[in-house]
C-alpha cells in the first residue's frame, strides 16, 4: 500500500534561498530513488519561506530507503541552522489514487 508524507520546512528569511535550492536538489535525487511515486515541491503563498513537500512511496521500505539515503541524510545535516522551526512531518497510508500518468 503506498504510503504518503507531508513535510513542511519553514526557513529563516535570510536562509531561504539556500534552503529553496537544497530542496530543489533534493527533490531530483528523491525521484530517481527505486520505490519514489512521487516527490513535488511547493511553496506556501501565504508565507514565502515556508515549503511544502509530498511524497508518495510504494511501501515502507521505501520510506525507510529514503530516509537511509546518503542524499537525504547529507540534506539533514545542511540545513540545521536554517530552519525557523523544527521539520513537520505527516504520514498517510493511501486509499483512492489517482491514476499514474506513465
């Protein structure tokens, strides 16, 4: 069963471009990762340094792969000091998706 993350980073206002290009990159290594449905990037228009992401992955293992990743672990590591707030992560099991489109 697929499962869904929501993750909101908000970043200091002098730190957001840096932490913008970070996601950028993290978002092209995420969808190259085996088991990545998805991975899309927004940012909030309501509070310019505040983005979200979701994240769709075929199972947990995909998560847990993810999250054991050398991209993801070094993006950890940079991008400590430029959060305004900690990292907010939701996860959902999905239950009506629609189709890819392949």
């Amino acid at each position: 069963m697929p499962i869904a993350l929501f993750a909101s980073l908000t970043a200091h206002p002098e730190q957001r471009t840096a932490l913008e290009q970070a996601l950028r990159q993290m978002v092209d290594a995420s969808r190259r990762e085996p088991g990545n449905l998805r991975y899309d990037l927004f940012v909030r228009g309501d509070d310019a340094a505040t983005f979200d992401l979701f994240e769709l992955y075929a199972d947990e293992a995909a998560v847990a792969a993810h999250r054991a990743s050398a991209h993801y672990q070094a993006f950890r590591e940079q991008i400590g000091d430029w959060l305004a707030a900690p990292v907010e992560v939701r996860s959902a099991a999905a239950l009506d998706l629609a189709p890819f489109n392949t």
